[in-house]
C-alpha cells in the first residue's frame, strides 16, 4: 500500500464508516470517469484529425484523375469525409448519441436494417 493510501479506520460508528466508504468510492468512480472521458475525447479528436488528412489527400488525388467526373466523384466523397471530421470535432459522444437515436425515431425501419447490417458485419469481423 503507498504512503498516500488511507486506511480505513473502524470506530464504533457503523454508518459513518459506510458513509466515508460510500464517499470514498463516489471519488474514485469521478475520477475514473473522467479520466475515461479525457481520453475519449483524445480519441474523437485523433479521428477527426486523421479524417480530415484523408479528405486532403482524396483532393489532392481528385485532380489528377484527368476524368472530370471521376473528379468531380472524388471531391464530393473528400467534402462528406471533412463534414464527418467537422461533426465529430463539434460534437461529443452523448451528442452524438442523441442524434443517432433522433434519426432512428425518424426513420424506425432504415434504422432497424442499418443496426442488422451492423451486426451483421461485427459478427463477420469478430469471427476472423
């Protein structure tokens, strides 16, 4: 045990020893939560970063196509990359939660084969 640690004393006050445990144990799951959301946070911050070197990349590629509608295909796909970056930059993980269960209220029956096709291909992925 280190030095920092307290040692729970036990005195003839049952509930208070609860309750110093109860609050004990309340800090450290804060803690831990928030220790968790920082590094999500990184996380989401990462994937936007790399998504939007994607989106560059498929741009600067876009040109040399030569095809102006290959081209043109290829920008349109760099523009929704970058718009994913930026909705992941803007927003956090409750966010966008909330806004996947509003697009599932709208839209119940896409949902329910978007969630089977993605259970689907987590299944197949987690087989290999």
């Amino acid at each position: 045990m280190s030095s920092h640690e307290t040692v729970p004393q036990f005195t003839n006050d049952p509930v208070g020893t609860v309750k110093d445990a109860a609050s004990d144990l309340k800090g450290r799951a804060t803690e831990m939560a928030n220790t968790v959301s920082e590094a999500a946070g990184r996380q989401r911050t990462n994937a936007a970063k790399g998504l939007h070197r994607a989106a560059s990349a498929i741009h600067d590629k876009a040109e040399g196509l030569g095809n102006a509608k290959a081209s043109g295909a290829a920008h349109k796909v760099a523009d929704g990359i970058d718009t994913t970056a930026s909705y992941i930059e803007d927003h956090d993980f409750a966010d966008m939660g909330e806004d996947v269960m509003d697009v599932a209220r709208r839209h119940p029956g896409k949902a329910i084969v978007a969630s089977i096709a993605l259970g689907f291909l987590m299944g197949r992925a987690l087989r290999r």
